[in-house]
C-alpha cells in the first residue's frame, strides 16, 4: 500500500462500533422473543428459559452500548466491522439454547452458524425427533440471516457502482446509515410480504401450519432448513415441493427490484432486468445438464429424472438447498454441475449465496473486452459496459476480488478434506455448498465429523454469506489500529 494512500485511511472508532452494535443487539433481542412465544405455545419449558436467558441478555447488553454516545456518520471499515460482529454474536449466542435442547456444543455451534448464515448443512443424523421450538428456531434465524444479508448488502458493497445502483439510489443517499436505513424499509416489506404468500401457498396446498411457516422461513431466505429428515421428500405432496422451490426462487432475487418494479415499470422491468434474465437461463440450463448426467436406462427412468433434476437444480442455482433424492447417490457429473451452480449462485440484493451472477457477468465481459482488444488499434479506447451501464475500474475490481477470495477459501477447504482422505468430488461438494451457503450434502457432514473440518466449514459458512470481505476486514490490522477520524 502506498504512504499517499496509508495517509488517507482511518481505523474504526470503538464508540461507533459499540453504539450501532448495540442498537443491533436491541432488534435481534425483539426477534428472539418470537422464539420464546413459539417454544410457550409448544409447552416445551426448558427451552423457554433459554431463550428468555439469551432475549435479556443481548437486550440489556444493547441498551448500555445503545447510549454510547458516538458520530452519526459512519466509516465502511465499521460498518463492515459491525456486519461481521453481529453475525458472529448471533450464531454464538443462539448456540447456547441448541445446547439445552440436547446438542452437544460443536454441533450447537455449528447448527447456529448454519442457520444465521442461511446455510442449512447439519451434522445431526436426525431433526424429526427434536423440539418444535429447536426446529422453529433454526428456520427463524435463517429468516433473521436472509433478511440481514440483504440489508447489509449496500455495506458489503461498500463504495458506488454498477451494483450499488441495481439496489439503492446512490446520487440521493447521504451517507450508509441512511441509505441503509431507507433501503432496509423498503425490502423488508417485500421480505414480508414474500413470506405471508409463501406461508398461504403451503396452507391451501395442505401442509400443516407448522411445515407451511417453517419451510416459507427458510425457502425465503434461501436457507434449507426442513423439519423432515427426507427434506422436500417429506412434504405431503409433489406440488408443495414445487411451492417450496418456487418461494426460493422468488427470495434468490433482488428483494428491491420487487419494489422498484411495483412503484415503476411493472412487469417489464421485472423480467427485463439482466440478472433475472440470466438466472432462468442458467436455471433452465443447468436442469437440461443435470437431467441428460442423471439419465441412465440402467439405474434411473425418465420419470424420476423429470420428479428430481428440476427442483435439485433450481433449489443449488437459489442456494436454497433443498432436496428430495440423497446427493450421495448422483453420479460424478451430476455433482460436479451443481458444484457450478451453487458456486455461482443468483442476484445481488437477494437472500442467496454464491459469487453472484453480476460478478460473473463481469467477468465474462472483461475476458470478451481483452478478445476485442486484441484485434483493435493501440489507439482505440472502448468501455467495459453491462446492460447498457458503463462499468468502472473498481467495478472490475471488486467483482474479481470477490471471485478470486471464493476460489481461494474453496481450494484451501477442500484441501483440508482430501488430506483428510474423504473422496475428492465429495469434499469439493461440501466445502463449495458451504462457502455459497446452500447446505446441499453428498453425506460427509455428520455428528463423527473431524472437530477441525467442522471448523473449516463454520469458516466457509461464515466467509461466503459476509462475501468474504466483511471477515477479512474485521481481522485487518489497519481496521484497528491508526488514526481515526
């Protein structure tokens, strides 16, 4: 880094971090209390505690932090900073509930950064014979998650461009809180509203009250979370699977666009918007690869590839990761076209994991923009354009940072696995579904998983729901340490 621009940096300020920390606190302690009113409608008293222990606790510590008396204007280390401070808290203090229900603390831990992240890996053998509350619980936090990242999405991006402008109006925001704040009313009305047509959807489709609000919460915020061992499978009948793909869907695209669309446009601007374009084509191809790799006259029928590539494929491109075959029985190809499709993932401002599907667009540009250049005049000057929209050099930049960071982790991870001695495409599978936070498994995830390899995924989880630089700027020297403003 050079001295100019070491000059023109500023550290986080503690009071700023603690006050808009603690304000956090004070929402996620309000969200806890639906988990205590569900765990008191069940009867299930031991949880209750918990619960009331974790809502007073987190509520009294956003209280004093809440008074901190700090700037009203905020720096993009911090609120960086406090994005990956309050996801970290969360799934560490909803670990400790898990932990009464039964879990032992690695596996608690794990379950609750699966569910903040909005994963949806589990390493418990079985989920039908827990609490209501437990799984209640689980499925309101990938909601809680779902509902965070996008919000915090104008965060991540941190600074102007093609894709802050796809979510927010960036020439009328006067500074991060605000434009978060205005921008968190709007997509939460539509995070709202997805949901309450989620849940009624199940409901005349005949899935009971319970199934119906526990599979909307965690299809809406991509998350994957069932309360059957069998997934999809144990709904009651092949149409609310459909339904449940379908409500992911709709929460793996940008939640603004939906209200954008509604105030001006309609429909066109819906359906003409790129990204949503190039979801339902990758969407589409990635069922025809997956349906002619399942295809087998000797082991699968045409039937059964047309019940099952479908939904597995919409469910790995929405990063939902639901299922209703066991992965482990697909054939090598079969995997490795879903290892494509969660990695990629789907819209920017949506619940869904993944590099994004405007990064790789980007990236495809540049590549096609250097084939151009080849062939043109030293003299020549042509713009890098998405869509119509002239793409920056930071737009460029960042969209590579985060594809090269995701390629990264997922070689190190799977790494870490093959030394291990577990299958290479299976390992590759895992440790992908992890970091595009999709929790599809082929079966290594288990109870009897090395404690390290645990960690490795936590760190995947946590790495690819904060798009990687959220973490990396939270353990960033120069985000504590030098002048501030």
């Amino acid at each position: 880094m050079s001295q100019e621009l070491l000059t023109l940096s500023y550290a986080v300020r503690g009071r700023v971090v603690l006050k808009y920390f603690g304000q956090l606190c004070i929402i996620l302690g309000a969200m806890t209390l639906v988990t205590v009113i569900v765990s008191l409608i069940f009867r299930e008293y031991f949880l209750t505690f918990s619960y009331v222990l974790v809502f007073c606790s987190i509520t009294l510590l956003g209280i004093i932090l809440g008074r901190v008396k700090a700037p009203t204007n905020i720096q993009a280390n911090e609120a960086l900073t406090i994005t990956a401070l309050i996801f970290l808290f969360t799934a560490l203090v909803s670990s400790y509930p898990m932990v009464t229900a039964g879990l032992r603390f690695e596996d608690a831990l794990f379950e609750s950064i699966s569910s903040v992240t909005t994963t949806g890996l589990s390493t418990l053998p079985s989920v039908e014979d827990k609490a209501g509350t437990f799984l209640f619980s689980r499925a309101w936090m990938q909601w809680i998650g779902g509902l965070g990242i996008v919000v915090f999405s104008v965060v991540l991006l941190m600074r102007p461009g093609i894709a802050a402008k796809r979510l927010i109006d960036v020439d009328k925001k006067e500074d991060i809180v605000g434009g978060t704040r205005a921008y968190a009313v709007k997509v939460s009305k539509v995070y709202l509203i997805l949901t309450g047509i989620g849940i009624i959807m199940l409901l005349l489709l005949g899935e009971d009250l319970f199934s119906s609000v526990t599979h909307t919460l965690s299809a809406v915020s991509t998350g994957g979370f069932s309360v059957y061992d069998n997934s999809l499978s144990g709904l009651k009948n092949a149409a609310s699977q459909v339904a449940v793909i379908l409500i992911s869907l709709l929460g793996s695209i940008s939640l603004i666009l939906y209200y954008q669309s509604i105030r001006k446009g309609g429909v066109r601007k819906f359906f003409g918007d790129i990204e949503v374009r190039v979801l339902m084509l990758v969407c589409v191809l990635s069922t025809l690869l997956l349906s002619f790799f399942m295809m087998s006259p000797d082991t699968v029928s045409l039937v059964k590839v047309l019940k099952h590539a479908p939904l597995l494929a919409f469910s790995a491109q929405t990063t939902a990761g639901f299922s209703n075959i066991n992965i482990s029985e697909l054939d090598t190809a079969s995997k490795l076209v879903l290892v494509v499709s969660m990695s990629v993932g789907a819209t920017v401002g949506s619940t869904a994991g993944g590099i994004k599907i405007i990064r790789l667009m980007i990236l495809i540009k540049l590549i096609h923009m250097t084939l151009i250049r080849t062939s043109l005049s030293g003299h020549a000057v042509v713009d890098l354009r998405l869509s119509g929209q002239k793409l920056e050099t930071d737009d460029v930049e960042r969209a590579l940072i985060v594809i090269v960071l995701f390629v990264i982790v997922i070689v190190l991870s799977w790494f870490s696995f093959v030394v291990m001695g577990y299958d290479p495409v299976d390992s590759l599978f895992e440790v992908v579904s992890a970091a595009g936070t999709v929790g599809l498994s082929t079966g290594i995830v288990n109870t009897n998983l090395h404690p390290f390899l645990k960690g490795v995924l936590c760190a995947d989880m946590f790495m690819g729901r904060l798009e990687m630089i959220a973490l990396l700027v939270l353990v960033f020297p120069k985000t504590w340490f030098g002048r501030r403003l």
